[in-house]
C-alpha cells in the first residue's frame, strides 16, 4: 500500500515502539491515531506527533469499541490496526500469580484480539486491510521466569496465523513482527546503548511490510540487534 493512503490506529502509541511507528507513519504522510491508558502522556504525545489521541485502555472491550469506531467517525475510514500496545510481567512459575498472569493476559492477548476484531469488522466490509501484530521472540522461545510474558506471545503468534487464514480471502493482511530486546520505557534502568535495537527500526520495519503491494505481504518479521554488546 501507499503509506499516504494509510489510515492508522497505533494501540499503545504514546511511547516506545508504538510512538516511535506512528512518528513514522505521519511522517511518511499516513493519517494516525493512536491510544492509550495515561491520558496525560497520551495526550502529550499526540500533541507532538499531529495524531489523533483517543484515551483507552485496551484490556476493556468497551475501549476498544469506542476506540474503533472513534477512529472510523474521525477520518471517515480506516485500513491499518497496529496491534501494539502491552506489557510485562517477569517471575519464576513458583511465584507467578494468577491476578497477575490474569493482568498481562488482559492487556497483551484479550485487548489484542478485541482490537483486531473491531477492526476486521470494518476491513472486511471494506475488502482489504492491514493488521501488524507486534509480538516479540519471547513468543518463538521461552526463559526462565517468562511464563506470563511468553505465554501472551506464543498466544498472539497463534492468533496472528488463526487471523490470517480466516481474513487472508478478503484482501485482509494478517503480519507479524517479532522484536528481540529493545531500549525502550520496558527496559527502565538499563545502560542505552547504540548497538541494541530502538524502537525505530522496529517502526522502519512495519512500515516497510506495509509498503509492500497488496498483492503480497510478508507474513512475519524477526528482528535482532547485530552485534550487541
């Protein structure tokens, strides 16, 4: 697609990887919304990228049907969902509570295939779309101590082929993109470094599968750092 055709909705967009794909994209000349749960950071953000900022929390259908819909009534349609927003939670399975296994599913696994529902609603009406589930490699591998984070990849990597045998028929493009480590907000109080990923070259990367002609899409991308130190 032509990225100045896009209209987008970037779900956790006020910081991180998704801030940093919706910079992209208004730069490239999409018309973008993006939503989140901090309504003070939310709208800060959207102040300074020229989005649209929609105060929601992905872990209540409630939001995102607002949020949906909000989108559509804004700009009169829509064609790209960034599945973005999420969080982690880190323990060994010996001390993983259930309210808090709960607490990530609900945000990283439930707001996800609610977003994507409302939004293939719309697509399919439409006979096309995009929906870019971020998920991570934490969703192709396991480690210790990752039972709450890994398990809501290994789940969105399930849904995302689920999604796409279903909507594919529809002109409904259903992609994947799996980061390694990346500094962002996610990472508080680790050492920046040059060498490790940011979350512009994982926005570089979504937008460039979404550039690529309708007529194909890259079904999943992985991205790692180099040579990190």
């Amino acid at each position: 697609m032509k990225i100045t055709d896009a209209i987008a909705l970037v779900t956790g967009g006020s910081s991180g990887i998704g801030l940093a794909t919706a910079k992209l994209l208004v730069e490239r000349g999409a018309r973008v919304a993006i939503c989140g749960r901090d309504r003070d950071k939310l709208e800060a953000a959207a102040k300074e990228l020229g989005a649209l900022g929609i105060h929601a929390d992905v872990a209540k259908e409630e939001d995102v049907i607002r949020l949906v819909n909000a989108v559509i009534a804004e700009f009169g349609d829509y064609n790209v969902l960034v599945n973005n927003a999420g969080f982690g939670h880190f323990a060994t399975l010996l001390d993983t509570k259930l309210e808090e296994m709960e607490r990530v599913f609900a945000t990283n696994v439930f707001g996800a295939m609610v977003a994507a529902r409302e939004s293939a609603k719309h697509f399919v009406l439409k006979n096309c779309g995009n929906i870019v589930n971020i998920a991570s490699t934490a969703g192709q591998r396991g480690f210790a101590g990752g039972t709450a984070y890994c398990g809501t990849k290994f789940a969105v990597s399930a849904m995302t082929e689920c999604w796409r045998a279903e909507l594919r028929k529809m002109n409904v493009r259903v992609m994947q993109v799996n980061p390694s480590e990346v500094q962002t907000d996610f990472f508080k109080g680790r050492t920046f470094s040059e060498r490790k990923l940011q979350g512009a070259d994982i926005a570089e990367t979504i937008v460039s599968m979404l550039e690529l002609p309708d007529r194909g899409f890259v079904t999943e991308a992985t991205v790692w750092a180099t040579n990190p130190d």
